[in-house]
C-alpha cells in the first residue's frame, strides 16, 4: 500500500476511505491504535498474521502488545459510500477532529489527524533518513 489521500471525517465519525487501499484492504478490516498518535489499519489476513506474532512472544513481552493493539481493535466495514466509522476511543486517541490524511505505509494503512500528521513530517531528520537509506544500499 502506498500514498497519500486528504479527507475529512464527519460528525458521526465516518471517514470515506481510499478505493486504492481499499483493493488492498478488501471490505472489511481492523483498525486500531497506532504508534505515533496515528491510527493503524490492517487488512484480515495481516492482522491475523499479527496476532499470531505476538501471542508467539513470552507473556513477559507481549502483554503490553496485546493489551494496546487488541483491546481498541475495530472490526470496520466499508459502506455502500466507501467509508468506515471509526469509533470515539480511536478518533480520541488519534487526535482526529475533522481534516483527515490516510496515508499506504506497504503492508498496513494508517489514519492521521492531518494537523498532527503535518506536525510529524516537519519533525523528520532528513540526515537520519540519509543514514537508514546508506544502511540498505541506496
């Protein structure tokens, strides 16, 4: 998955999603806390790829996995409008109020508050990206 779409979510909290990750992503997928102040969505077949990672790990590792994935996880339906209802807990978490970016990172999506979202990428060390590209030969 890949690229950039600037939406805006509406009262309810639906949010129109990218046809181009939705082919991805099929019709039906999780989406749940994400690291950054993001939202992290993952298509069935990756999310169950993901649970079976972490409940390989000791307990003394995953727990604190298992509690922040799982227990916000929503399960999100596209509807007849291509959007999901992203649920209160997760917009909060998120940060997410009106302007939206959902943004392909390869194997997973994720969903921005687009204000924190621009934040993030003003933040970047574009010498620490220098180095990470050096390190896989670019």
């Amino acid at each position: 998955m890949r690229g950039e779409f600037n939406h805006t979510i509406d009262a309810k909290g639906r949010l129109f999603f990218p046809a181009k990750l939705r082919d991805k992503l099929g019709d039906s997928f999780i989406v749940t806390k994400g690291i950054d102040g993001c939202l992290f969505v993952y298509s069935s077949a990756a999310w169950d790829e993901l649970e079976g990672r972490i409940a390989a790990m000791p307990m003394s590792k995953s727990r604190e996995l298992q509690r922040f994935f799982f227990s916000s996880a929503a399960d999100c339906e596209v509807d007849a409008q291509g959007r999901i209802l992203i649920p209160q807990t997760l917009r909060e978490h998120a940060g997410i109020t009106r302007e939206v970016t959902v943004i392909g990172v390869s194997g997973r999506a994720e969903i921005w508050d687009t204000a924190r979202w621009n934040a993030y990428n003003n933040r970047i060390d574009e010498s620490e990206l220098i180095v990470a590209m050096e390190e896989l030969g670019f």
